[in-house]
C-alpha cells in the first residue's frame, strides 16, 4: 500500500538511472526535460554518480511509473509541479535545493 493518495491513473512516467531504480544508489539530482509523448512527465531521476558513459547508454536507464519515483524518495514529491527545464539537487543539509546554473540543454556543452 502506497502512503501517498494516488489517482488510479493519470501520474505520467520518468526515467532514471538503474543505479537509482534498483534501489543501489539515492536520488541526488533530478531535473525536469520537456516530455517527449503525453504519458512522459519530463522527469529524470539520478544519482549524481552515474559516469558519462552510463548517460549515453539507453540501457542504463529506466523508465518508470512517477509513483515508484516517490515511493523511492517521497522527499522528492513537493517538487514534482515545477516547470520545464527545472533542477533540484540534494544539499549538504540533506534536503533537495533547486539547482540554477544547469538546464537539461547544458549536458551537451
């Protein structure tokens, strides 16, 4: 049973790292790209350890029910309406700060 009140549909998927989705690793840093179909949500998930390599190999990521996102970090959930081309990292603190010199297009510089 999920402690959050989902509706029965309608969340959306993202992706994230399989270090993230196993479980292995935490959710460090996330962002939200422009989603690329209506089920997609624009998130992505990360540790914030994966190398280059891993980024550029489609199998190293997975996609997800947005839900499993949250149920794998529920600290992640406040942030989950913020726009396109938002980021969010985890502080020294231990809580999620936004990030602000990053965007999803800066990867490629």
């Amino acid at each position: 049973m999920s402690v959050i009140d989902w509706p029965e549909e309608g969340v959306g998927g993202c992706i994230a790292s399989r270090l993230v989705a196993s479980g292995e690793e935490p959710i460090r840093f996330f962002y939200r790209d422009e989603p690329v179909d209506e089920v997609d949500t624009g998130w992505c998930f990360l540790s914030g350890i994966e190398t280059d390599e891993e980024m550029e190999d489609p199998d190293s990521q997975v996609i997800l029910d947005l839900r499993s996102a949250v149920e794998l970090e529920p600290a992640i959930l406040p942030f989950l309406d913020a726009p396109t081309g938002s980021a969010f990292e985890r502080g020294e603190g231990g809580d999620f700060e936004r990030v602000t010199d990053w965007s999803p297009n800066s990867q490629d510089d």
